[in-house]
C-alpha cells in the first residue's frame, strides 16, 4: 500500500482502518514525496522545503554482518532437523521477499525439493515460529491468522467474513452479516481482535544509495544531544489568506490538521524509540565497539517507552539516525541478549578469543570452553557453546586439531 493511499481521505478511513495506519514503517523520503505531490489535489495545503542538504550517502552506513535472514537460520541451529530439512528451511528463508512472506506455488516447491506436503507445513511452521514471528506465510492473511491461532483467537467463520467483505467494513456497510447467525457487536469485536495483529512479519527495502536520516546525534564524553530532522512538518502549510472558506477549503483544512498530528505524532515516538536506544548502547557508540553494546529487543523498548512492540518494530524498520560523522540503522543498535547482562555478540567475541589462544596439540572442548567462560562470569551450556561456535563457523575440537596437523 502506497504513502497516498494510507494517508488519503478519499478512501473514506473508518475508525479501525485509521488506528492501523502504518505511518511509521516509510521512510522519511517517501513521506516527503508524498507532501511535494499534495499540492495538486490540495490547492490551499503548500508545502515548501528543500530537504536536499539532509540527504546522506550510505557511504557512511555504519553495519553489522548480521541481518534478518541471517538471523532466522541461526535460530534454526535450536531445532534437531535434519541436513535435508534445514537445507529447505534454509532455502526457504533465504527467498523470502522484502516483507518476510514467501509466496510460491507450494505443490510446485515440494515437487522441487522433494518433500511432501506434510513436511513443508512443518518446516513452514517452525520458520512462523522464530523471531520476527510470521516468517514464510503465504501473504497478509496468513499471517494475520497465524498470529490469531497462536493467542488463541482463531475463528474460521468470522475470518472468512472479514477476508470476502473487506470493502464493506471499510464502508462500516455490515449488511452482509443479516445472511449468518451472527450479530455486529460479535463481528466487531473480532475486527478489533485483527486490527491488533501486524500486516507483514517485518518490512525491509532495498538499500538506497542516499537516505534522509530521522535524527542527528552528538555523542562525547558529557552525554548526548538528539535534533530530530523533522522540519519537513513545519514546511506544510494552509492558505489562510483566501477571503472565502468553501467547502474545497474545508477539506484541505481537514486534510492538512489531519496531516500535521499524524506526522507530528510520527516524531515524537521516533524520538522515544531512538532516545531510549542512543541511552542504552551509549558506552558502545562513544567508543565505537560493538561489544560494547548491551543487550536491547523490541520488547525491552516497548516496555520502558510504554508503547506496543508492533509500534516499536515498525519505528525501527527502514529508520536511519546520524551520529556524529557516520549513518547507523536503529535495527543495527539493538542486541540479541545472552541473558540481561551480557549480548550474544560479546559472549561469541569470548569464544573467539579463547579459542585463538588454544594449544595446538590438545584444542579446547566445548566443555572445556564452558569451564574458561565460567571463570568470566559467563554462565553458558555445552549445548549453546556449540550453537555460537557453529554460529562463528568454527570447527569442533577434533576438526581443529586435524587442522592444526595438517598445517604444521
């Protein structure tokens, strides 16, 4: 769905369409293309600004190795599969679109890769269930009812009315329920339980060349100072000077008021979002290392700026911020944790570290690594010690010493 459709009054927006907007998931860029096209159906709404000098070259981009593909395939070191079902979970994930569903014929894919049904809605059902949830549905409605079996909230009937009638409640028109035995406040109350529920599983574009960050960041050694770049709101402006306020004028004016809280609401829960994580990956950012990074999710956010996590995880998607000299995207800065202490990032660096100083001629177990780990203060199993090694593509102990041999 477009910036103009979301935001546009013509599509007559009920109450429950309004509340799902999804105004937090575009870029600032197509924002602002949207205002510089207002003009043309909104003659008294001007918008004027040069936002020119706020673009970034992604020359800049500050990354980490990991993205969410990336991600998905480690988490399935967790399930006891076997090679051929990890090859096509694997396959799988890695041709998922840019909104996280997978949209093939899934006869013709079991065929392909020689499976029967049985196992791909298996293999399928694993992928929905890792994080971000939803992985490999079909589309918006498979995974909008994958979500309400998993809270328990599945109803074929009244989802099924929902899927063939969306044109009608999006006109509040619910005449078609007088053909079932089933009353609107039952139908309306199961909209609310789907209006709660999040349209894709995550939503990723490809990397442009030039972005316009959210906000610029100064961090030293005294704290840190947060301008949001948001002076394309105050660049929207209504024509107050026409003598007569007809009904044209009414309804830009309605349009532009309507414009103004949403993208002013729009700053200010970026700035919440981007506020808590600048404070909690502080030490890391001023000293430019990753391990330095404490452990963050979606939920912890959501939890100290009291938003919804859906809220949160669309505010990080595709959300750039500048800090000092370079771009960092907000999904970069959060942290898988080991526990609430430590990342996962800093306990692979642990096992990386000991590992380089192993003695040749006897290398270190995973238990042996979990005895080093400990006297850090590292709480870990053999079992996890095993994932983040395999994780780190290295070896187990007796790949290591045939290598070792093989090298001397």
């Amino acid at each position: 769905m477009s910036i103009e459709q979301l935001l546009s009054n013509d599509l007559q927006l009920s109450n429950y369409q309004i509340q799902s907007l999804k105004i937090l998931s575009y870029k600032q860029e197509e924002i602002i293309q949207y205002l510089s096209r207002l003009e043309s159906n909104y003659p008294y709404i001007q918008y004027k600004s040069n936002n020119s000098d706020n673009t970034m070259s992604m020359d800049d981009y500050r990354w980490t190795n990991n993205n969410i593909r990336e991600d998905l395939i480690e988490q399935l070191l967790d399930y006891n599969l076997n090679s051929k079902n990890f090859s096509v979970a694997k396959f799988i994930i890695l041709n998922l679109d840019n909104k996280g569903f997978f949209d093939i014929d899934q006869k013709l894919f079991c065929n392909q890769q020689n499976i029967d049904f049985e196992e791909f809605i298996s293999i399928k059902e694993i992928i929905q269930n890792l994080s971000p949830i939803g992985c490999a549905s079909k589309d918006t409605f498979d995974f909008i009812s994958f979500q309400l079996r998993k809270k328990g909230l599945w109803d074929s009937c009244l989802f099924d009315l929902f899927r063939n009638h969306l044109n009608d409640i999006a006109n509040q028109n619910f005449t078609f329920l007088d053909n079932h035995d089933i009353s609107n406040e039952s139908f309306t109350n199961y909209l609310t339980y789907i209006k709660e529920q999040e349209i894709f599983p995550y939503l990723e574009s490809n990397t442009p060349q030039n972005v316009i960050p959210e906000a610029y960041i100064t961090i030293n050694n005294n704290g840190f100072k947060i301008k949001m770049n948001d002076d394309y709101i105050n660049a929207l402006s209504l024509d107050e000077s026409v003598p007569i306020h007809d009904e044209i004028y009414k309804q830009n004016e309605n349009k532009f008021n309507h414009l103004k809280t949403m993208l002013s609401k729009r700053s200010e829960t970026l700035y919440k979002i981007i506020h808590m994580i600048i404070t909690f990956q502080y030490e890391g950012l001023l000293s430019n290392n990753q391990l330095k990074y404490r452990p963050l999710t979606q939920n912890m956010i959501a939890e100290g700026v009291n938003l919804h996590p859906s809220t949160i995880s669309r505010g990080v998607q595709s959300c750039y911020i500048h800090i000092n000299n370079n771009l960092y995207s907000l999904s970069d800065l959060l942290v898988r944790p080991h526990n609430s202490n430590i990342s996962t990032n800093y306990v692979k660096h642990m096992i990386k570290h000991i590992i380089k100083n192993e003695p040749f001629k006897q290398p270190f177990s995973d238990e042996t690594l979990v005895s080093y780990l400990k006297e850090q203060d590292i709480s870990i199993s053999r079992r996890t010690v095993a994932k983040y090694r395999n994780e780190l593509q290295i070896k187990n102990c007796n790949q290591r010493k045939k290598l070792y041999k093989e090298k001397n």
